[in-house]
C-alpha cells in the first residue's frame, strides 16, 4: 500500500475532481494521507483563475521539491488548470515533476501513475473531453454533504476568463447516471447535494436531440428543452434520504422561469441562487462579453425574491476590470448596495494569459484595484452586518455537517440559504452528536461574516420552517 497527498486549489469543480482523483488512486492502492511526508505520490490540482492561488500553488511545489531531495522516490503531478494551459511551460521549468495531466483526462490518472512508477516522464494533455463523460470511482472528503458534477466546461467567451480553454465546451452527464449517484449517496448517508458545473445553469441543453456544434455558442437555449436543470432537479428530488438540493455557479443568461419556478416548488430544493454579476455598469459588462444588462440581472434578481422572498442570492464581483473608472466602479458599488445581496466574492481583476482582456490598455494599479477591493468589501460587510442582526432570537434549521474547526466543543452547519452557523449542541458530544441531522437552531450572536446558536435543551427537532440569513464563516 502506497499513500497520496493532494492538495486542491480553486472552485468546487476541483475539489469534486480531486475527490474522483481518490477514487481512482484507491484503485491501484493508492491510500490517501494528510500528511506530505508520509506520501509517495504528491498532486497538485491546480486553478489558473486567479494569481493568488497560482502563488499558493508554485509555494506548495517548492516544499515538494524539498522532500523530493529527501526523497528520490517521491512521485510529483500537476493537474488542473494550470496543467491544462502550461503543459510545455511546467515540462521546461520544472523537471522534477514526474506527471502533468489536465481536465480532459482525469479517468487516465491509474495508467499515468504507472508509467511514472516505471521511471517515465507523463505529460498528457487532452485538448477535448471524451465523447462518452467516463463515470468515476470517487472517495468522498465529507460526511454530510456532497458534491455532484453534472456539465463540465463552458460556451460563453468572458474576456477575462480563461475557464473554457482549460475545461473545453459544454458537456453534460446524463440524467440516469446522475440519479444513480445521487442514489447511492443517500445510501451512504449524505443528506445534502449540491450539483456542480462551471454554467450548471446550462445544463442539458447540449443534450438536445436538435443540438449541434454550429449552436453550442453561449446563447443557446433550446425551445421546450428535452433536458434542463430544472428537469434534473425534479428527476432527482425523490431520491429518498437526500433532504437537499443545492446548484453552483450559473450564468445570469440561463436562470430562466422554469428554473426559479422549480426552486420555488420543490421542498428539497435550497432557495439559494448564487449567480455572478461581475460589474454593475452596463460598459464593463459589455467589454467583459457578459451579454445581459444590470437592469436584467436586476429583474431577475426581482423574480426570485418574489418566488421566494426569503431567498437567498448571492455574487461575484470583480474590480479593476481594465479602464474601468472611478464612475463605473461606483456603479457596482450601487448595484451592492440595491439588491443587497446575502454574499459576494469580490476579486481584484488578474490578467490571465491567453485572454482579451489582459492585452488591453487602460491596465488599473494594483494599488488603485486594491483601494477599490477594500471600499467594495467594506460596503458589503455593513449590508450584512444589518442582515444577520435581524436574526437573533430566530430560530432557524441548521444541517449539522460536523464539528466546528474552531472550537471542538461546537459544532458547524448550513441553512437552507447556506447560511453558515456556529452551534451549542447544548449536549454532552459523547453522549450525542448531532452530526448529520436537521436541527432547530436559535440565533443568539451574529457579526457580518458568522452566525451563532444554540440547539435548546439538546433536542434535535424535525425540519423546520424555512430558513434564512448570510453566508458565514466555519
């Protein structure tokens, strides 16, 4: 038996991914291990999309270059999205790495950690995804919850993104293969799902029988859609044992009627949409190639609130965007502070190679990107600060998905609208956990990034009604 170290950067899709990395290592007796020294084989999943998580990833390849001195046997991959883009550049920079592998071919990791094993060096990049989407063995990392990858890559051409060069176009898993996972997952006793995808939103659409590659382009839509998301989420919905349905992340040009209609009816399915908006001026919108309009994403964000008033939606933000100014800026700052979203991730603009955007003139200063992240980050904190104050002395339904990493004595859950919440069991933790159950939550503390509570008497009550408030810290 063998033991393999991964570490994961980026998005759910590459923690998903390097769940199914496990899966397929366990294959081959490949065990996994948290700790670097005790590991034969070191991967890295890597992320392109902002330099912040390419300098974690280079530091973490410099200590497994150290132990690999210490070492010789030690095995080094790269996966991910750097792989994908960089192929010839890691192969050239880093010749310790033993294997570089990307997105499109994952279900090849067994046969790639032989070869290295054999003393070869592997660098196989795939410039597509299979025809047939490969169904992977996975070991999950979480108890509760799990993730679910339903449509992998991307039609729309953002020009700051270089998401569809790395993940392709496109592809959506079928609907009985998902339903067989869910299944088995509400076997194994996970209570929660959320189901992934760069544009989950789009899901299905390429499943079309009228589909082709001349309407794979980012406004397609098919009329009466044979398969959709929403038709995913009610063909799934009765799988006994799972009590939730989550989604992540969407496109604003995919949320369509039929899917906030569906969320709305369906009582597994979490009020929770977390769709990007990326600027709030229609010029920067239109240079980022986002194709909608701030008054769009405002009526829709108004026809979710209505469906569902207690809805939560949240964003991503970016500033700095290239010529972007002082007045656009503070359009966005506007559009916060109006539709007074429950969460937003809010990321300074990072040049990435092989897109429009990174060429253009009109490039802002870090200092000025930054003064403008702190400004927009400190709008956002006062909304949610008055947010979940409004929340104590409420009760809300909270899935316990463990212990809290913080304290050992709490424990840390979700509500519906993925709300995280800070929780007094109320119990002696020998006698009871309430890990993995539904529980009526008090709200007795809130700060702008954290909720607090308190399960009364130890009771773990049934689900309750809907619950509510900001996203929060672990």
């Amino acid at each position: 038996m063998k033991h393999v170290y991964i570490e994961t950067f980026g998005c759910q899709m590459n923690k998903a991914d390097s769940e199914h990395m496990f899966g397929l290592l366990d294959e081959i007796d490949y065990k996994a291990t948290e700790d670097m020294d005790k590991a034969d084989l070191m991967l890295f999943n890597t992320c392109t999309i902002k330099e912040s998580a390419n300098e974690r990833f280079y530091s973490y390849l410099g200590m497994a270059a150290k132990r690999k001195k210490k070492n010789p046997n030690l095995l080094i991959g790269v996966s991910g999205c750097v792989a994908q883009d960089k192929k010839t550049w890691l192969q050239k920079n880093f010749p310790y790495v033993n294997i570089v592998f990307g997105t499109n071919n994952i279900h090849r990791l067994p046969e790639l950690v032989r070869q290295a094993e054999r003393g070869e060096k592997v660098y196989e990049i795939y410039d597509e995804l299979p025809f047939e989407l490969p169904e992977l063995p996975v070991i999950r990392q979480t108890k509760v919850t799990a993730w679910v990858n339903v449509i992998l890559g991307c039609n729309f051409n953002c020009t700051y993104c270089i998401v569809p060069q790395v993940r392709g176009r496109e592809k959506s898993r079928k609907q009985e293969d998902i339903f067989q996972e869910v299944k088995t997952l509400a076997q194994e006793g996970f209570k929660e799902i959320t189901l992934l995808g760069q544009n989950v939103t789009a899901y299905g659409y390429d499943l079309d029988p009228n589909y082709s590659k001349e309407k794979a382009t980012f406004g397609f839509i098919p009329l009466n859609p044979q398969y959709s998301l929403a038709k995913l989420m009610n063909y799934i919905h009765d799988v006994e044992g799972i009590e939730r349905i989550r989604f992540l992340t969407g496109h604003p040009f995919h949320v369509t009627d039929e899917l906030i209609d569906t969320v709305a009816r369906l009582p597994k399915a979490c009020e929770y949409f977390h769709i990007p908006m990326q600027s709030g001026d229609d010029t920067i919108l239109k240079r980022m190639a986002r194709i909608y309009s701030v008054d769009k994403f405002r009526k829709m964000v108004e026809k979710i609130r209505d469906k569902m008033p207690d809805a939560s939606v949240t964003s991503d933000f970016i500033v700095g965007f290239p010529g972007e100014t002082q007045e656009q800026f503070f359009n966005t700052v506007k559009i916060v502070q109006e539709l007074e979203f429950d969460m937003c991730n809010i990321s300074v603009y990072s040049p990435r190679s092989n897109t429009p955007s990174a060429a253009w003139d009109g490039q802002i200063s870090e200092e000025e990107k930054n003064e403008r992240f702190r400004y927009l980050n400190s709008v956002l904190t006062g909304i949610l600060e008055k947010k979940n104050k409004k929340l104590v002395d409420t009760v809300q339904e909270v899935l316990i998905e463990g212990k809290s990493a913080r304290n050992e004595n709490k424990f840390a859950g979700r509500t519906r609208r993925n709300t995280i919440v800070n929780v007094d069991p109320g119990v002696n933790l020998e006698v009871m956990s309430p890990q993995g159950k539904l529980a009526d939550v008090k709200i007795t503390k809130s700060t702008p990034w954290a909720l607090y509570g308190e399960i009364n008497n130890g009771e773990l009550p049934p689900k309750a009604s809907l619950a509510s408030g900001g996203r929060m810290e672990n």
